[in-house]
C-alpha cells in the first residue's frame, strides 16, 4: 500500500520508509512532483503538520500525513519548538546546535525532548498522532549519523546522542517512531 508523506526533508524520510519498510510505500513530495516549501505558519506543532497535510489534499487530491517536529529545552522555556529548523535564522544545523550550546552555556539544567506530530488526512477527517523523547542536551556535538540537533542530544537511559546510533537504533525509541507506530496502529484498525 502507498502512503504519502508531506516533507522536503530527506533524513525524515529515509527514517519514516525504514520504519515503515514492509508495510507501506512511502512516496515524499518530490515523489508526487510537489517542489513548494509549504508555508508553515502555525504556532504549533500540530497546526503546521495539519497546514502540510492539507496542502497536499488541496492541490493533489491525494490523502497523505505530515510530520511537524522540533526540540524543546526546558531551561530556554520550551525553544527552538516549532522554530527548530531555523532557530539561528538559518536551515544549518550546526549553527543552529551553536544556537542551543550558546544559550545553555554554564546553565546546569540540560534537560530536553523531542517531539514529532503527525497528522493524517484520510477522507477529509484530520487524525492526530504524537510522539516524544525525554532527554538532555550534551555540551558538546557527538556522532554524524542522523540530522538536525542529534549530534547533541542524549535520549534517557542511553549513553549514546542520537547521532551515535543507527537509524534502526533510533527508528526503535524515537519521537518520530513512537508517533509513526500509533499511526500504523490505527491504520491497521480500519
Ligand atoms: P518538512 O517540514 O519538509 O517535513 P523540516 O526539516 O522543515 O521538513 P520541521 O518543520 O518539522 O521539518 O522542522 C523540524 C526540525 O526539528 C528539523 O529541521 C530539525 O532541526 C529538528 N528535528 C526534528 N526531528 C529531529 C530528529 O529526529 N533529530 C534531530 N533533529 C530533529
């Protein structure tokens, strides 16, 4: 079965089609030949999954999902959020990881997590799915495996970053996985 999923975002998804792997065919924008950045406008996560879900039932006429997903640190008061793929004003993630290192210099309280909503449009009707990974925020970047602020962050319980671990590794405890499965869950329900 094929599902479409609204991200220009590469490593989403290499992540979603290994996590999927087996079950569904995952087509990306690029598959259905949509190159917009769709505006994310929304002050939440799940409002910007639902504007790039429904982007693509209004212009393609197909049912899809989105992922809409960041990083909150619990001593910046919940940032970068929804900012996350642009916190520094640019889309680097080393300047962005900077970003974060630099406002958390000498500041004990390391702890963060990370969340991913995912909305599903199918027939009309908008399906919420969320995901989230407690952790802390090392002081310096490990690993190169992964995207975004992986390289520093520490899931509870492990003691590798993100960026440490195989994409199978990180596909098991996930944000991203954990909102993925409930959706295949309710897949597998109707
Ligand atoms: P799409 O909107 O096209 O899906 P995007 O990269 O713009 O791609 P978001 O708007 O959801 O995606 O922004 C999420 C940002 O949060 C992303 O660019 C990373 O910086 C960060 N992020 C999300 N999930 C992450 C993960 O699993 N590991 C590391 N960083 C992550």
């Amino acid at each position: 079965k094929k599902l479409v999923f609204a991200t220009n975002n590469q490593h989403k998804t290499e992540e979603i089609r290994a996590a999927l792997a087996g079950k569904y065919e995952v087509l990306n924008l690029e598959d259905i030949g949509c190159f917009v950045d769709i505006p994310e406008t929304a002050n939440t996560f799940e409002g910007n999954a639902t504007l790039k879900s429904s982007y693509v039932v209004k212009h393609f006429n197909l049912d899809c999902f989105a992922d809409d997903s960041g990083l909150e640190v619990e001593a910046l008061n919940n940032e970068p959020g929804v900012y996350s793929a642009r916190y520094s004003g640019s889309r680097d993630s080393l300047e962005n990881i900077q970003m974060v290192l630099g406002k958390l210099e000498g500041n004990p309280n390391r702890k963060a997590r990370f969340k991913t909503v995912i909305s599903l449009m199918q027939n009309g009707q908008n399906h919420i799915f969320e995901g989230v990974i407690e952790g802390t925020i090392r002081t310096a970047l490990s690993g190169s495996k992964g995207f975004g602020y992986d390289p520093v962050f520490q899931p509870d319980g492990y003691e590798l970053t993100f960026a440490e671990m195989d994409l199978a590794e990180k596909n098991k405890i996930s944000h991203r996985a954990i909102a993925l499965n409930k959706m295949v869950a309710f897949l597998k329900e109707i």
